[in-house]
C-alpha cells in the first residue's frame, strides 16, 4: 500500500477576527523558543495564483493552556529561524535569495 499524505492543517484566527487556513511544513524546537513553518492555502484559485509563495515563519506561545502564533519582532531571530526552516526544507521547495542586485 504506498504512503498516503496527510497534510497537517492549521487554522488561525487573526486579530480582526479573520480565519486563515495553513498546512504546516515543519515545526522546530530551539533554546529561544518553539517556531512553525506554514504555507497559506486556498479555497479560491485566483488567490492561489496571486500567492508569492513564501513560507509564513511563526513563534508557537503557550498561555494558559491556550497555543498561540506570533510574528518573530526580532530580525536576527527570524533570520536565525528562518535558515534552519529553509535547510529542513531545501529537499522540498527552491528557496531565492532576497538579496537585491
């Protein structure tokens, strides 16, 4: 029987009281912290061809039994984190340097 894939879906509630929904690609474990790597997905095609595709890097808090996602404020942090996501997935996706010519 060959491996059937199941991907891990997310949904997230944004401050405006919007849900987002996500597969979630990878998740690490670090001394600072727990992060997720997650991919928007869509119910309409037209939004799926206007996605740039890039990968959406969270913090993971837990508060009073409840898990929440953040943004990383800190710069080299989100570097830091964002590098490790893109080693772990390099097997998966093609990743662009952002560096501008």
């Amino acid at each position: 029987m060959e491996d059937e894939y199941n991907p891990d879906i997310v949904s997230v509630v944004d401050e405006e009281g919007k849900e987002h929904i996500f597969e979630e690609l990878d998740r690490i474990e670090t001394d600072d912290g727990r992060y997720v790597a997650l991919l928007p997905l869509y119910d309409d095609k037209k939004q799926i061809l206007e996605d740039d595709g890039e990968l959406i890097i969270l913090r993971v808090i837990e508060e009073k039994g409840e898990t929440y996602l953040e943004p990383i404020e800190d710069e080299d942090e989100f570097e830091e984190i964002g590098q490790i996501f893109e080693e772990r997935l390099s097997d998966i996706f093609e990743f662009e340097d952002e560096t501008e010519e």
